[in-house]
C-alpha cells in the first residue's frame, strides 16, 4: 500500500455502530429535530443546510433521516436539476436564491450552488473564469445570508476511494440504486483526482469563519448520519418550548349515519395474507 494509501486508511478510522445503538440514537435524534423545528417555526428562524461531497458518500440517506421527523411545511428538500437556457444566462446564485427559506422555514440543499466548484468546473460545464468568479462571489453572498439572520451550515461528506468503488459496484446490479449511477456519477469516478484538487481549491477559498465547511467522515454511513445531525443540532441555538399537552377530541356521536356496504367498494388485494404462511 502507498503512503497516500495509508495515510487515507488512518484519516479514515471511524466508529461502527451496531444497529440496536444506531437506531436508539437516531430516535433520539430525530425527536430533537422535531423540537428544534418547532422552536425555528416559533421564532421565525431561517436555516439552511448545505450538503455537498463525492458521490455515493451518503449525503441523500443523511437528508432522509434528517427530513424523517419534520414537517414538510415547514422543512423541505431543494434538489435542482441541471439549469435550463434560461437560466444559464441568469447571475449563476440567482436560481438558489428563490429556493431560500423564509421565516419559520428549513431548507435543505442536496448539492446547490457549489456545483460551479465541482462537477461544473471539472466536466467543463463552465469557463475558467466563470469558476474563478464563482470562488471569490461565493463568500461574499454566503456572508450576505449570515448577516441577514440566516442560519447557514455547510457539510462536506468526504468517502474514501476504497469505499466509493464498493457502493458503486453495489448498485450496478439492484434496480433499486441502478438509478443512482448516471452517466456523470460514472465520469466522477473516472474523475477522482480531479474532483480532489477542485474540492480542495473550493475549500481554500469558501471555508470561512462566518460560513465553514463542516467534514463529515462517511466510510460508515450511520456513524455519519449520527455525527451530522448530532452536530446540526448542537449549532442551533433551539429551546425546547413549553406546549400545553395535546388532547384527543370526543368523536361525533353516530346520528344514524350508515356506513356503505364494502361490498360495493373496491378494495386493494390483501398481499399481505399470501405473506403470512411464509412467516
């Protein structure tokens, strides 16, 4: 093994959790969430959580167990296609900036502007200047968020070589993941040193004081899970607010009311039923 090869295997010793510890934490966490949102909805904070990294590093499965909880009126995913002529043509921040939350909003960002930084900069999506131009606007519009009250949080969800190949290769034959594997997550694979050295010059110029990137070590995808929302959470100043006890209503009393025949209704196979001599 090279000495690159050893020092990524060291950086990269990360806890394991077993599956009973795993679950209890999430549960745990999750709750936390649902508080957390409930006190953003109360005090109309706005935040914004940024999620970028390698491909198949876990980014989607952390976003689902943070969304999991939430109310999605209040809490939604941002996941944008590749841009259109038109807006290709706009200033590059201004398809993300419609997508902000207002208050009492969270908004998660699966990739986001950063794709200038990355795939558009290494597939050659934009010029070098316009990749220039995005490394040194990016702070100051990341800055013009922070000083307007929100609440932004940048993750970066770093996956070794090793464990990148092995979860492609896991998906080429499930048709399940098949769909994760497009013709550009192939190309970053192809890409990996590429995508390394432009990750880096991105972290060089947009991991500020007022807006730093926050590494998520995701060789283990429920360590990662746990570690990015345990620490999410411990950068919102939430309170747990106190709520009068919630309390089920009498249900109309029955005035006569005649429920149809089932019979004349259609009703979805029982499935289940064909399951149960199996069990």
């Amino acid at each position: 093994m090279s000495n690159d090869r050893h020092h990524d295997a060291a950086r990269r010793r990360v806890t394991r959790l077993k599956r009973r510890a795993y679950e209890k934490e999430l549960r745990r966490l999750q709750v936390e969430l649902a508080l957390m949102l409930e006190w953003v909805r109360d005090t109309g904070a706005r935040v914004v959580v940024v999620f970028e990294g390698r491909d198949a590093a876990g980014k989607g499965s952390a976003i689902k167990r943070i969304l999991e909880p939430l109310n999605p009126r209040s809490a939604r995913l941002v996941a944008l296609p590749a841009p259109d002529h038109r807006e290709t043509t706009q200033w590059y921040f201004q398809r993300y900036i419609v997508h902000l939350p207002a208050a009492g909003e969270i908004v998660l960002f699966d990739r986001s502007w950063y794709n200038r930084a990355g795939v558009e900069k290494v597939m050659g999506f934009c010029t070098p200047q316009e990749h220039q131009r995005f490394l040194r606007q990016c702070p100051v519009f990341e800055q013009m968020l922070v000083e307007d009250g929100v609440l932004l949080r940048k993750y970066w969800f770093s996956v070794s070589d090793v464990e990148q190949e092995e979860r492609f290769s896991a998906r080429l034959d499930d048709p399940r993941k098949r769909w994760k594997l497009s013709a550009m997550d192939l190309e970053s694979r192809r890409r990996f040193v590429d995508y390394s050295r432009a990750k880096d010059e991105m972290f060089v110029q947009t991991d500020t004081e007022i807006a730093p990137w926050w590494v998520v070590e995701a060789d283990s995808k429920k360590s990662a899970r746990i570690n990015c929302i345990s620490h999410l959470l411990s950068t919102i100043p939430y309170e747990v607010l106190d709520r009068p006890p919630l309390v089920l209503p009498e249900r109309q009393r029955d005035e006569g009311y005649v429920r149809p025949d089932p019979v004349l209704m259609r009703h979805v196979p029982d499935h289940a039923a064909t399951l149960v001599d199996g069990d």
